[in-house]
C-alpha cells in the first residue's frame, strides 16, 4: 500500500470549512443565497474529506489526457470517429470544446480511463469548494498540496472561452454567452449556471442562462431577450446531452450551429472524437495506434491508461456473457452512467437489449476507496478522479466519492473531494 492509499483508508479527516464555502459559493452579490440553494436541494454535493494521490499517479494523469488528445488530432482517428458519426459532427469551425471531462479509477497499477465527456459539469462548483479546504491544508506544507493554482481558475476559463471564440472568429470582440441546457433551473448542476453567468459578467461579457426553447433564430442571427436590445448571442456554452441538436427543440440552435452564425462550444464534432464510447476500442489497440501514427511514447501511455474494450455483437455475445464478471457495459452515446451496467449485476432482459447494438463492453476496473466520517462512523465509499482539460492540458483534478453501483452525488458523506497530490518522497505523518 503506497502513502496515497494508506491516507486514503486511515484518515478520516474532515478538511470542509462550511463558512469558507457559503463565502466561496457567494464571492459575488449576485450569487447571495446559493449555498442554502446548495445545502438544501443537494446535500451531497460536497464531501468534507480530501482524496489522495500519489506522485506518479498524478503524472500518469496529466500524460495520458495529453496522450489521448494528441491522437484525436490524427487523420486516422479522426476519419473512424467520423464513420459512423452524424453528419453535423463532420463541421469543423476551430473551437476544440471547453470544460473536457476525463474520469478515472485509480487502480494499484495506476489510473484507468473509464469514459470522455464533452459537457462535464461541476468545475466551477468543485473550485470553489476546493478554495473551502485549502486553508485547513495548508499548514501542514508540501505534503498537502494542490496540483493546481486555484486563485488563477477563473482568469484561465474566461482564456479557454476566448480561445474557443477566437478559433472560429478571429480578432472580433466577445460580447454574449448563452449558457444552454433543456429546462435549467431543474438541473443538478443549475447552480453552477449562475455561477458561470456571474464569471462572464464579471469580465466584461453579457450572459445569459437559457432553455433552447427561449433562444431565437432569426435573420441568420441567434438572439435571447435576456440580452441588451440589437445584441445577438455570440457563443453558446453547451450544456445539452442531446449531442448531436437532432432534437426538434433544439433546432434553432442547430441552425446556429450549421450556418456558423453562433460559436458554440462543446459542440458535436467534439463529442464524436472524444466522448463516443465507441472510440475507447481502438484507443486501446496498440497496433491500430501505430498505423495511424501515434507516438511509441503515447501508445506506452494509452496501453498503461486505456483498459481493454470491444463492441458488443452478436457474433461475440456469447463470448461476453460468460466473461460478463469481468466486465463494464455501456452504450456509445451514454453519458451520466445512464444505461451502464456492471456485468455481474447483468439480467438476460437487460443483456437481450445490450446484445441489440449500441454497446461497448470494457474491461472491469474495481475503483479506489476512501474512508470518510458519516454521521461519527468510518464509512469506506467508492471513488473515481475526473480531469477537466482544455486542448490536452488538465486545469483542475476532482475526485467524486459514492457508493452503489456509479458515481452519484446521492451518497452521505460523499460528493466532489478536492485531490490532494502527494510528493514523491512523502513518508507516513498523522493527516490533517
């Protein structure tokens, strides 16, 4: 057991400052109520306890999403994933996708990638809990460090918006977002709505939260009556799960989206580069890597990271079941552990609709845990890490603690834990 696991299972400690967080979470008057917004609508948001990693696993982590980024780059790649995309996916305007979501399980041999998301949610949010245990920490030195600057978060995500702004336009001043997602006010994740509104604000770019329904398409412009009067919509940050605007709801913004009139960003052609399920198969095939001219260094990288996948048919259905124990299934387009299953909880009503088509069957990769106080007991909860990158490069590390089957923000004492990276030579001391 390596120092990270040790502390993981020995130190149940409880680093959350709740009035450091309450000012966190309302850092601007317009954000006043949202911690009691928070505490009562998602009590389980935010753990208390910190989740360690090692040295080596942190590097690991920041060489794969490298890794991985640097192959959705290649003509290769690129052309499968385009196969048996949508048609709207082949538009490529410049924009790479802003708030790249990357989930691991930290394995005894390391991290294992366990799926790509386009829209993850949850960055501004974990910040700003983070910033909440940091002071607790931070007397403790080097062996309690952060591997991320948290202060410079916001100036680097209003960069990552300019950066996918100008990909498509150029020098042309930002002056609107739409933060976009079906009915927001009824999401999960809806505080960070306004949290995100109030960051564009606060840097000079009018904002606003909408439904798609509320969005008007009109004279080859996308406009919202929420913004200044003659000001169109410049950008819309993309919170939709219908990845690919075939919903006859969304069609003004696929029209935005098609005609290039608005930025939009994640945006379909991200979704079927990285978040497809499908692309993890060949993400794990060394052999397919090198012909398309993936580095030795980053075929190195992908086979310690990617765990072996395969596409569900009914040639390899029988070969699947009786290895079902050993596996995860989950559909190609799945997002939020929607339709994933374990294959030891697996009935053959369940399996008759996997065998149907639209599955991947990933090798079975048990995740870490962490001891956390629940309720004055030592409770042992499953944990994974998410990556949220831009173009390859990790800004903030987030580990989600739970219990059940995946991850969730429903279990006591779990939720976003900040990650605490160890130092190489760090040696047992008493936790914080």
């Amino acid at each position: 057991m390596n120092m990270a696991e040790a502390l993981n299972l020995g130190c149940v400690c409880r680093t959350l400052d709740s009035g450091l967080l309450r000012d966190q979470l309302e850092s601007r008057p317009a954000l006043r109520g949202l911690a009691d917004d928070v505490a009562s609508g998602r009590p389980n948001l935010f753990s208390a306890t910190p989740v360690f990693i090692s040295a080596r696993d942190h590097a690991l982590l920041e060489g794969s999403v490298a890794a991985l980024h640097r192959a959705s780059t290649l003509p290769g790649f690129r052309a499968a994933a385009m196969e048996r995309a949508p048609a709207i996916a082949a538009l490529g305007f410049g924009p790479q996708g802003v708030f790249m979501g990357y989930d691991f399980h930290i394995s005894e041999a390391g991290p294992r990638l366990i799926e790509i998301n386009t829209n993850a949610g949850g960055a501004l949010l974990h910040a700003a809990a983070a910033r909440a245990h940091r002071a607790c920490c931070e007397p403790k030195g080097e062996m309690f460090s952060f591997p991320f600057d948290l202060d410079t978060l916001d100036a680097n995500w209003i960069a990552m918006f300019h950066a996918e702004w100008n990909a498509q336009r150029g020098g042309t001043p930002l002056r609107s977002i739409a933060i976009v997602d079906d009915a927001p006010s009824q999401q999960y994740l809806a505080p960070e709505f306004r949290m995100a509104r109030e960051l564009f604000l606060a840097h000079g770019i009018q904002a606003v939260v909408a439904d798609p329904g509320e969005l008007q398409w009109r004279g080859g412009r996308l406009w919202h009556s929420g913004l200044p009067a003659g000001m169109p919509v410049d950008m819309v940050y993309n919170r939709l799960t219908d990845f690919d605007f075939s919903a006859s709801s969304h069609a003004g913004l696929r029209d935005a989206y098609t005609s290039g009139a608005a930025v939009v960003t994640p945006h379909p052609r991200a979704h079927a580069l990285h978040a497809d399920k499908r692309n993890l198969v060949e993400l794990g095939n060394g052999e397919l890597l090198a012909s398309w001219g993936v580095s030795c260094e980053d075929r190195e990288l992908l086979a310690a990271t990617v765990p072996a996948a395969s596409l569900v048919t009914a040639e390899n259905a029988d070969m699947l079941w009786a290895r079902r124990r050993q596996l995860f299934f989950k559909p190609a387009g799945g997002y939020g552990s929607k339709g994933a299953y374990r294959g030891d909880k697996l009935t053959r009503r369940v399996w008759s609709e996997i065998v149907a088509g639209g599955y991947i069957a990933q090798a079975l990769v048990a995740p870490s845990e962490r001891m956390v106080d629940v309720g004055g007991e030592a409770t042992r909860l499953k944990l994974d890490v998410r990556a949220y990158a831009y173009a390859g490069r990790i800004q903030l590390l987030a580990a989600r603690t739970y219990s059940g089957q995946t991850t969730n923000f429903r279990t006591p004492g779990g939720g976003f834990s900040p990650v605490v990276v160890l130092p190489s030579n760090s040696t047992p001391q008493a936790c914080c």
